[in-house]
C-alpha cells in the first residue's frame, strides 16, 4: 500500500461525507450527482485495490436514505438494494469476469438491459391482487408510507390483473418495485403552469416528482400528472418467473406499465457495441434517464451470485458521460436573436461536459437571473443534453464567499441602442427596431438556412461581406442580387457568384408555406405557416384578413377606452375588476375566442364584465354597444378562430406580424421580386378520408411527415393536439400522452396499419 493511496482515500471519505451532509441535512449541495459518483467511484476502486483502507465511516459502507420524519414507515419484505456503477465497454467487462469466476465454467450468460429512469424508487405491495401499501426505498430495509399519493397516479393499477377479462389469478401476494418520475412533456408543462401563475419554474424533474410524491395533501400529487414504470418483483406467492424477461412479461399481463424500451440482449458483447447507439437515443425519449441497467437474465443465476457490499453481483449500471457539472460564472453578454429577444449568455470558466468543452451558456432571461439570485463570480450548475445548446441551471449558493456581484437588466439593446421593451404577459426583454444590425444578420442567418429557405452557398460569412457592402438589408433584397455587384468582392470568383445566384433563383420557387416559416415570425413556425396556407391559400389573402381584423380591434379598444379610468380608482384595484378591465383590452386573447361560437351575447357579456359595469364612468358604452363590436370582430377574425391547433395567442401574434408595416412591405417586395406567394394545389389521390380530422404519436414505419402527406392526400387534415374535434389518433410505437388524451376523450385510436387500410392500402 502506498501513502498517496492512504491519503487519498482519507481525503475522498472527508469529501464525500461533507457532500453527504450538504445534500441531505443541509439541502444545499455544492455539486453535480455526477461529481459526486466520480468521487465515489474513485473511492471504490482504492478500496477494492487496498481493502485495509476500507473503514467504517466510508461512504461506501452507508446505505442511501430518503426517509422523512413526517411520514409512517414501511418495513420491505426484501433489502431494496442499489447498483453498482460502470462507466465504459472495459468496466462492464470486467464485472462480467468478476461473475463467470463465481460460476460454472462455459455457462451462458445473456442479459436484459432497461434505460435507468431518472425518478423515484418505489415498492408496492398487493394482496389477493388489491393495492395495500406503497413506499418509497428509504434506506432499503424501511422506507416512507406514500400510499394514499400513490394512489392518485393514473397508470397505478389499484386492483391486478388490470383486465378484468384477464385469465390470469390474482396472486395472493405480490411486491413490485418501479420508478416515479415526470415525462419530459408533463414537466415542461408544470413549468408552464408555474409561469402563468408567477411562479418560479421548477429545475429538477427528479427533485420535482420526489416532492410531488411526499406531499401531506394528495390532491396536489394528483394535480402533477405523474407516471410509474415497474420493473422487478421483489417478493411474490404463487408467482413463477424464471428470468428477467419473463418478469416484465408477467408485469405487463398483470396491468403495470412495465420500464418502456427494455431490449434482451444474448451477450455483453452486444450491448457494448449497442452502448452508443443509447446515449444517442437518449434525448428522443419520452423521460429522462442518466444511463442504462443491464441485468443477467437468468433470475436463478442472480441469486447464485449474491451481494458484494451493498450492490447485487447479477446488475449494473452503466452511467452515461456527465452532462451536469459545476464552474464559475465569470461574466454576462447579451444577444439579440432575429425577433428583437434578448437572450443573456453567461461566460464561464471553460468545463468539459458531455464530450465538449463548454465556456458559455444560455441564462434564459433576466427574470429566471432575478428569480434564481444568480450573480457574477457564483459557482454555477451547467447542463448540456445532446445537441441542445448548455444552459445554467442554477448557482450553488453554499459556495459563496462573499464576493459574487448581483446582475442587473440592461435598459438598452447593446448593437442599436434602442430602448428596451418587455410585452404586455412576456418574461423576456426585446429590441423593438426590425433594422437592429444584429436582428437584420439572424433574420438573414436564419432565413438562408436549411429547413428554411435552402440558400446554399450563402452561410453567415457570406450574410456578412453583403450587408456590410450595402447589397442586403433585409429578405427580400437575396431576391434582387445581380452577378456585377457581387463579383470582386473578397472571397467571390465567377463561378461562387453563379452557383449562389443559380440557388437564390431555386429558391423563388419554394411553397408559400416554406417562405412564411423562412422568416421566422413569432409562433409561425411550419405547422403553422401549412395551416395558414390551407386556409387562406395566397399572401394577399392573409394580409388582406390581418388589416381587417387589426381595424376591428381597433375600434373594439376605442370604444371600450373609458373603461381604462378604473384603473384608476380604488375600486379599480379589486382583483375581479382589474380581470375584467384585462379582457377587455385584450379582446383576441380572451373574449373573442371564448364566444367564437356563441349566441346573446349581450347577456353574457353583462355577466362576465359585471365588476366592471357596477363602476363604468358616464360614458362608458353598455353591454349591447360592446357586444356589437365584439360579434364585428370575432366575424372578422372567425378564418383564424376556427383554425384547429392555433390558440389565441398565436391568432394575436399572426395578426399583429401580417398587419405590421415591415412584414407587409417585406413580403410586398419578395412578391415583387417573384417569390412565390400562392398556395400550390396539393395532388388528391382520393377522397376516403374527407372531412376527418387525425393526430399522429409515436414512432411509425415512415417518417410521420409521410404519413401526414399521405392523409391529405385522401381528403384528411392532421392537427397537432388531440381534442373532442379529433376523429381519429395514430398511435405508433412509444405513444406519449396523446393517446392516453385520446382514450380519455372516446377518440377512436388507429394502428398505421389500420389507417392504411382506410385508404385501400
């Protein structure tokens, strides 16, 4: 043994231990679980290398504990253990030498590998097939009672077999363990929620179900839209599985969504090979996972193998490469993105994650900046998922010194210099000038770039050298290049300038719905722009439409004016007639699509607008004058309205950007040029599905572009959320919500396989 080993090993258990205490008495951890497992890891191979050095205080020698003193406490009928952890090819081979040295010689060894859900364990018992108790993993001997929260989750079975129709009996008893989390979905959507009611979003999806799952009140776990994947039975009578496969078999016949995407594997090796290919996939699923279980499939060779430690011999978990890690925030710069919105980037001190070395990230805004009490100089958690761009989760405030200085909002857009604005109901700041240098060159950036207008040859370079020569200042002047001005300019010989002016000529003759997403408006992305295009079938339309409505709300806001003086008055502060005030001055954001299709308006208005009327000043007009004006602008702006999968706030941004002066003069101009503004009749090759409305999820033999294609090619329209006006949901392989949405609606649910038969296919 050397002295270096005996001193870093006394050195890892102090470390360890203080984030041990950080993190469970203190609720202040200074680090990522992925530093703390390399730490911890580091430690386990000392002391496996040198097991005098293993002490008792060790952090490898404790048990992990969520147990809370506010809840009764659960004993399990069997230790709830934990894995062990491998981070490469090499480690997982090793733990298969490790294994075959305790078995007989030559014996087969195949394996069962389940994503590692990134949630909260669970244990549930049934009896006589009804649920009894539910409890967190607590220390693995005794876990929390989280019966009743439990209860309220949706894809819980309370009574197994969940089919009544079942064949197979109720056992007399069964123990299942499984993971609690959030699909990714339902937490954006929590996050949502937090926000309209202006509160701060929550950061953690696991820390988040945890919560949810120990709340007092039950009503509010119900309210958080949790999911629960079971995979192992813990202790059963009259159950006989004989391997892995065969328990997730028995789970999934019993009622239980049992851990989605499992795969068996004949060998290690396999695996290995396959490790790659997961962590690509790992952003494309539904939940969130931190790397994969790999289990031998034989159960009777599990238990042969036993326990080392704390950690059973016949599991393991391989850990994907850290995408959370710490650093110091070092300073902020802000960006303008081509809609004018401000987006503060923080400069950090460069941390390798996720196989790249990151020195900036995104802080969102300057809200999420206040709310989290970020400052200069913290110590800051970063995350980097995938291709997504690194973002700071939040500071350690643990890690302070007192020298960190608060962030303060800038009042001015730092390349033009205009003032600042925030809209009415946004969290981010916006430059308001449409010919800001810096919003002009995204605008540009984004409007070339493929999946928008396909312009090669003209990269953020090119953007570059023609605005800075005076040639583009918006879209439409690509349109207008001629050869003379751009030949002699740095960096463009002959035939540069040919093949760019060759594909700026193509690009004349993209479908309008491409040239309306191109120019990234707010909201119109797409799916949108293909709405409008199926609507309104010409630019002319669209613009002509957008006019009308904008004079309409016009002159509802006119006339509604006198209202606005309550605000100044102490009666005018009541919550009930501040909300009333909102919905009149936000006509298309509120009222409008409340009474789309409604009749007697006037009485209704009487109702909703009540706390408003009992203070209107003497000139006020009265129910009958505003619900006049009211039916004027809902008939004028019933196109958008009734345009299944848009909401009000995108019917408002739609209005506003197709009614402002720089869209209309910029797509006037690009029309001018002979850009194509006028919808291309689709090819009908029949009329099986006319009328009928579809929603697609989860993964098809085809790309779902394809299948959307070939739907309307037979008369069907495809929305992207599942509503009573929905006829028909697609499911595929890996369905999220909305067919769950589906099923609680009554709408009818189609394999592709069954769609294709409505067509003929």
């Amino acid at each position: 043994m050397t002295q270096s080993a005996h001193d870093r090993a006394a050195q890892l258990r102090s470390e360890l231990n203080y984030h041990i205490y950080r993190y469970n008495v203190l609720n202040d951890p200074i680090i990522t679980d992925a530093e703390y497992d390399k730490l911890y890891h580091d430690l386990v191979k000392i002391e496996a290398e040198y097991p005098d050095l293993c002490t008792p205080d060790s952090p490898t020698q404790r048990v992990g504990s969520d147990l809370e003193t506010d809840f009764a406490k659960v004993a399990h009928p069997a230790p709830i253990l934990s894995l062990s952890n491998a981070f490469d090819g090499d480690e997982l081979q090793k733990w298969e030498e490790r294994n075959r040295k305790l078995l007989p010689d030559n014996i087969d060894l195949d394996y069962v590998l389940e994503p590692k859900l990134d949630g909260l364990s669970i244990v549930m018992t049934y009896e006589n097939g009804v649920l009894t108790t539910a409890a967190t993993r607590g220390n693995g001997e005794v876990g929390d009672d989280v019966t009743a929260n439990i209860r309220t989750i949706s894809n819980i079975p309370l009574r197994i077999p969940a089919n009544p129709k079942s064949d197979l009996p109720s056992p007399a008893k069964l123990v299942v363990r499984g993971e609690v989390l959030f699909l990714k979905a339902d937490f954006a959507k929590l996050n949502t929620e937090q926000e309209a009611k202006g509160l701060p979003k929550y950061i953690n999806a696991r820390n988040t179900a945890s919560g949810s799952l120990k709340q007092k009140d039950s009503r509010i776990t119900a309210e958080r839209n949790l999911k629960a994947y079971i995979y192992s039975i813990v202790d059963s009578d009259g159950v006989n599985v004989q391997t892995e496969s065969d328990v997730l078999a028995y789970l999934q016949a019993m009622g239980f969504d049992s851990i989605p995407d499992a795969q068996y594997y004949p060998s290690l090796d396999a695996i290995i090979a396959d490790l790659s290919a997961w962590e690509a996939r790992r952003d494309s699923l539904p939940f969130e996972i931190d790397g994969l279980v790999i289990k031998i499939n034989s159960l009777p060779i599990q238990r042969e193998l036993g326990i080392s430690g704390k950690d059973p011999r016949g599991a393991i978990a391989y850990k994907f490469p850290a995408e959370e890690g710490t650093t110091k925030l070092l300073d902020i710069t802000d960006n303008i993105g081509r809609t004018g919105k401000l987006t503060p980037t923080a400069q950090l001190e460069p941390i390798f994650l996720g196989g790249v070395t990151v020195s900036n990230a995104s802080l969102h805004n300057y809200d999420m900046i206040r709310d989290l009490d970020i400052r200069k100089g913290d110590s800051v958690i970063i995350k980097r998922s995938g291709d997504v761009i690194p973002y700071v989760i939040g500071p350690v405030i643990g890690a302070r010194d007192g020298s960190e200085t608060e962030i303060q909002a800038p009042d001015v857009c730092p390349f033009s210099g205009d003032k600042l604005i925030r809209p009415d109901g946004a969290v981010d700041l916006f430059c308001p000038n449409p010919k800001c240098p810096e919003r002009v060159f995204r605008s540009l950036e984004f409007f070339v770039s493929r999946g928008a207008m396909d312009i090669d040859g003209m990269g953020p370079q090119t953007i570059k050298v023609l605005i800075d020569e005076g040639l583009i200042q918006d879209e439409a002047d690509i349109f207008y290049l001629k050869a003379d001005d751009i030949i002699g300019l740095e960096g463009f010989a002959e035939k540069k300038v040919q093949n760019l002016l060759e594909s700026v000529e193509a690009a004349k003759q993209r479908p309008l719905a491409q040239v309306l997403a191109s120019l990234g408006m707010e909201g119109v992305g797409t799916t949108v722009s293909n709405l409008l295009v199926d609507s309104f079938q010409s630019l002319d339309n669209l613009l002509d439409l957008s006019h009308k409505v904008k004079a309409a709300e016009s002159d509802f806001l006119a006339l509604v004016e006198p209202f606005n003086a309550t605000q100044h008055m102490l009666e005018g502060q009541n919550s009930d007639v501040k909300k009333a005030r909102e919905r009149l001055q936000y006509p298309l954001l509120d009222i409008a699509p409340r009474y789309v299709d409604s009749d007697n308006l006037e009485t209704k208005l009487s109702r909703l607008l009540k706390p408003i009327f009992e203070l209107a000043p003497s000139d006020a007009p009265d129910a009958a004058q505003i619900a006049d004006a009211l039916q004027i602008l809902i008939d004028t702006a019933r196109p958008l309205l009734n345009i299944e999968g848009l909401g009000p706030i995108l019917v408002r941004n739609i209005v506003d950007a197709f009614a402002d002066e720089h869209y209309q003069a910029l797509l006037v101009k690009m029309q001018n040029a002979g850009v194509t503004m006028q919808a291309v009749e689709k090819e009908q090759a029949g009329i099986a599905l006319d009328g009928l409305k579809f929603v697609l999820t989860g993964t098809m033999s085809v790309a779902r572009d394809e299948i959307k294609t070939m739907i309307e090619a037979h008369g069907g329209k495809v929305s992207g959320s599942v509503s009573k006006k929905t006829d028909y949901v697609v499911v595929g392989d890996n369905a999220g919500s909305k067919a769950d949405k589906a099923a609680s609606l009554g709408v009818t649910i189609l394999s592709e396989a069954d769609l294709r038969n409505m067509i003929g296919e």
